[in-house]
C-alpha cells in the first residue's frame, strides 16, 4: 500500500542550564540521567494536553554513553520521568549531533506514519565521562594513514582548520567570540532564553568534598557577559604553540540536558499542542575527520539542494559555536558578514555552552522563539559540525510566517 508522507512539527523544547564540567560546575553532585529526567519532566508539564501514554517513542543522545548516561537512556530516563511502560526509548549517539540526530531520526519515522508524537532530546555530563572516556581508537586510523593524528582531538580540528583558511584570523574570531558573549548578555536581559530553562536543584559541596548545602541552577553558568578582545587576546593556544583557538573563542567543557517533542502536525493540530516549527529537510555529510569544522557547509548545501531551497531564503541561522573558526568558515562560504544580525541572535555555544549530545535541541528551541518573534521569516536553519568529520543541517519553515501582504 503507497504511503503518504505527514508534515512534522517541532511542538516544543526545553533545557537545563548547561554548567561548567568539573568539580567546580554547579552539576558536579548531579546525575546525567537526573538532567534528562528533569527536563522530560518539565517538558509534558508544560505541555498538559498530550497524554504520556500517547508517545510513540523517546530517544536520548549521549555521545558517552557509559555509566549513569549509559543503558539504553532513552527507555531508562523515559520510564523514570513517569512515562508509562508501555511507551519504549532508545540511545543515539553522532557526537554533537545527538540530539538534532535524535529529532531527525523520529521525525522521519512520524512522516512515514510509524509514529505520531515522540520525545527527543540529549545529555551530556562531561565532568563525569570525559568525552573519549573509555574508548579504544583502532590503530589503524593512525598506523594506516586513515587519518591524522589530530582527528582525534577536536580542538586540533579546528587549528587545521585555520590552516586551511588562513584568511580567518585569530582576530576575526575573537571578535566573533565577543559578539556571541554580548548577544548572549542581551537575549538573558530581554528574558529569550529564560523562559525555556529547567530549574534544577543542585548539591553543593566544599573544596574538601563535605555537602554545604542545596542550591538551584537557573542560569547558564559558562556566561562571560565583560568579554574583551583585549582579554581574549592573552589567552592560552592549548592545542598549539602560537595557535589561534583558545577558551575564549570556543565553547568549553559542559554539562546539561535538553529534551523536545516532535509530532505530525495533524496530530498536534488535533491535540491541542502548539507548532513552533515545520520541519522541512535535513541532512547530513561527511568531510575530512581533521577538518571537522567545514562539515556544516556540504551538509547544508545538501539539504537546501533537496529541498529546493537557497542560501538566499534563510532568515534565521542557529549555527552551533563548538569553534568560532568554524562558524566563520561557514559565513565565508555563503558570503554572509561575520557580525550578520539573521545568525545566533540569541548568541551560542561560546557563551552558553556546548554539552555535545544536548546541544541540537538547544538551537532549535532558539529558532522556534525567533520564529515567534520574527513572523516575517519564513525559513531558518540549525546546524553543527560533529566529531570524526560530519556536518548536520535541519531546515524549518516558520509557521507564524506572514508575508509583506498580510497573508500566511
């Protein structure tokens, strides 16, 4: 029997602030599968009119997946936010873009009309599991010439990513970096980002490891609103002597969570459930493992080409800030100025953080409150660069979209 494919919406998406990874974050005493608890908790509260039992599926991206972001998280955190046995849930990982991959991967099968309404979403506790922890690199990677040594080192990426395009200056993405603290400072001023945080309670400890306390989480914690060029430009080239990517031009290491629901529009439509977002294509692409940060660009010419768009019709860009130099390369491509007021108006992972697995959903619930606010777009886009040389590009279509007339 032909089938016919559903329109998919993204109904909503919420986060935990994302801290610091480390005995000093505010997350240290927290448990990754709580952050994901917490923020499906928060999730189904908000949105009372869907029924838990009428979920088709939960997935949960962990790029570690050991430990208390290990067995099968997506069944585990689902059954222990109070979603019924009978709904099941499963793992993803793609590195950064677990949770985008997370949404994709449900939204493909709610269109082919497997399921209906499903939760998607991500975690990553990187002051408990490291990202690497435990793994085991095939040798041949490196003894075979497969790839480079620095393949395998993200911040490394990202330095041969300034070698490839010298005309991307430590300079330019310092001052990138400054935007992103500053426009980051203004959305948390204006209440943007606010209003789509878990609160969470966290334990506090002394140096000595002795409880002080209980406190609760509500704001992002890596936030460095008083950023300067002048600032940056004394920081550290860790991956490099005389190196150009430092932790003022790049997102640190970071704790947080972040769960959204995606359903067919008729669905959502039929059940009382707001459309934020309509999705319209995806994809995804692979590059040379030490370049990872120019997998952004193939992966979006891929996704604009099969879906009949152009670079022209975006209004809005939520791209992930894992490296400045990466963001500009990808500005550089498209032509679009470094300071374009269309790309991460709320700022990005330089300032609030980037908990590789949770990050996706992030700029999605970002693009959905600019959508809102902004009813003369009609189309934006979210996408990162991911681990081992990948890109990923989700487009959506703005459905509060009006046009110069007046009409939808």
């Amino acid at each position: 029997m032909p089938r016919t494919v559903r329109d998919v919406v993204f109904v909503d998406g919420v986060r935990t602030p994302f801290g610091k990874a480390g005995p000093k974050g505010i997350y240290h005493e927290t448990r990754a599968d709580d952050l994901v608890v917490k923020s499906i908790r928060e999730l189904l509260r908000r949105n009372a009119a869907l029924d838990p039992a009428r979920i088709d599926e939960v997935a949960v991206a962990a790029t570690t997946q050991i430990g208390d972001q290990g067995l099968t998280i997506g069944r585990t955190a689902a059954i222990l936010a109070g979603i019924p046995e009978s709904v099941p849930g499963y793992s993803i990982d793609r590195m950064c873009a677990g949770a985008l991959t997370a949404v994709t991967t449900t939204a493909g099968s709610i269109a082919f009309g497997a399921y209906d309404v499903a939760v998607a979403g991500g975690v990553e506790h990187m002051g408990r599991h490291p990202m690497g922890e435990g793994v085991d690199p095939n040798p041949r990677f490196v003894s075979e010439k497969l790839v480079d040594e620095s393949a395998l080192f993200m911040g490394m990426t990202a330095e041969n990513l300034h070698d490839r395009l010298p005309h991307l200056t430590k300079e330019r993405t310092d001052a990138y970096a400054v935007r992103s603290q500053e426009r980051a400072a203004k959305a948390y001023a204006n209440g943007q980002i606010q209003q789509d945080l878990v609160p969470i309670s966290v334990r506090r400890t002394s140096p000595e490891g002795g409880e002080t306390g209980w406190g609760l989480a509500t704001a992002d914690e890596p936030m460095r609103p008083g950023t300067t060029l002048e600032g940056l430009a004394t920081l550290k080239t860790p991956f490099r002597v005389h190196g150009r990517v430092t932790a003022g031009n790049s997102a640190g290491l970071n704790d947080g969570a972040t769960a959204s629901l995606v359903a067919s529009e008729d669905f959502a439509r039929a059940n009382g459930l707001p459309v934020k977002m309509r999705l319209v294509g995806y994809a995804f692409a692979g590059v040379e493992p030490e370049v990872m940060g120019y997998g952004p660009i193939p992966a979006t010419e891929k996704a604009l080409a099969r879906t009949g768009l152009d670079i022209s019709d975006i209004g809005l860009f939520e791209i992930n800030e894992a490296f400045a130099v990466q963001v500009l390369a990808f500005l550089d491509h498209y032509g679009i100025a470094d300071d374009d007021p269309r790309v991460n108006q709320y700022g990005g992972a330089i300032a609030f953080g980037h908990p590789l697995a949770s990050s996706g959903v992030r700029l999605m619930t970002q693009l959905a409150r600019q959508f809102e606010e902004q009813p003369q777009v009609r189309y934006g886009l979210t996408t990162m660069c991911v681990g081992f040389g990948m890109g990923a590009t989700v487009i959506w279509e703005n459905p509060h979209f009006t046009d110069a007339g007046g009409t939808k």
